[in-house]
C-alpha cells in the first residue's frame, strides 16, 4: 500500500494526492492514478520551484 499525501494547498473536498513512486491521483477518484516516475515528478518539481 502507497503513503498518498493531499496537497495542503486543495480544499477538503476536491482534491490532488501524489504517491511517492506511484503517481498522482484525484481524491475524488482514488481507484484511478496516472502514473508519474520519481525523475519525472523531480523535474516537474525542479520546473514549478523555479517560477
């Protein structure tokens, strides 16, 4: 089983969770995930920091 953490930015009900090594999903749809690798979610990561 995957650690999801919600983004402390969403409201309650509607929000992004992101599973280290797994993906990103819709709390709304937690059955459902788009998978997302550790060296992609770093370089998203490294491209919004840098804005």
């Amino acid at each position: 089983m995957s650690m999801w953490r919600k983004s402390s930015y969403s409201p309650v009900d509607n929000c992004v969770e992101v599973g280290r090594g797994i993906g990103i999903r819709d709390s709304k749809a937690p059955t459902t995930h788009l998978p997302v690798s550790d060296k992609a979610w770093s370089a998203f990561l490294s491209t919004v920091k840098s804005r």
